[in-house]
C-alpha cells in the first residue's frame, strides 16, 4: 500500500490528511482498477492511528456505501 501511495504522489502522512482516506483511494483505483475496500479501510485506520478492523461499524457503513458508489470506476 505504501509503494502505490508513493506512486501515485501521496508520500507523506501530511499528504494522505489533506486528501483523506476516499481521495486517496480514488487515485488508486485509477492507477490500478482492482484496489478493493480493504484499502479503503487500511487507508481510514491509518489516518485514524488504528488498524482496519477496529474502525466501528458506522464508519464502515459510510465507507461500504462510497465503495459501491465508486467500485465500478476505471
């Protein structure tokens, strides 16, 4: 994950602030189409200081709905 933030020009953690975990994501998922909502999730917990599995179902929730809004995206 660190090597595609990289990549796609997000190389500090300021960086990943500024754009938050779905903008991130976003670029991503337009340099590889196979990204899944586990790198979504990874994304909100390390903006969020915890791993994935700990973020609560709410935040989860909010993120499944942006995912299958966004998932079809090339």
């Amino acid at each position: 994950l660190e090597e595609q933030l990289n990549v796609a020009g997000i190389d500090t953690p300021e960086s990943l602030r500024e754009l938050g975990s779905r903008e991130a994501w976003l670029k991503l998922k337009h340099m590889d189409p196979s990204v899944n909502i586990t790198r979504l999730y990874a994304l909100e917990g390390a903006l969020r200081g915890v791993r994935w599995h700990a973020l609560d179902g709410p935040v989860k929730a909010d993120l499944k709905e942006f995912y299958q809004s966004h998932k079809g995206l090339q």
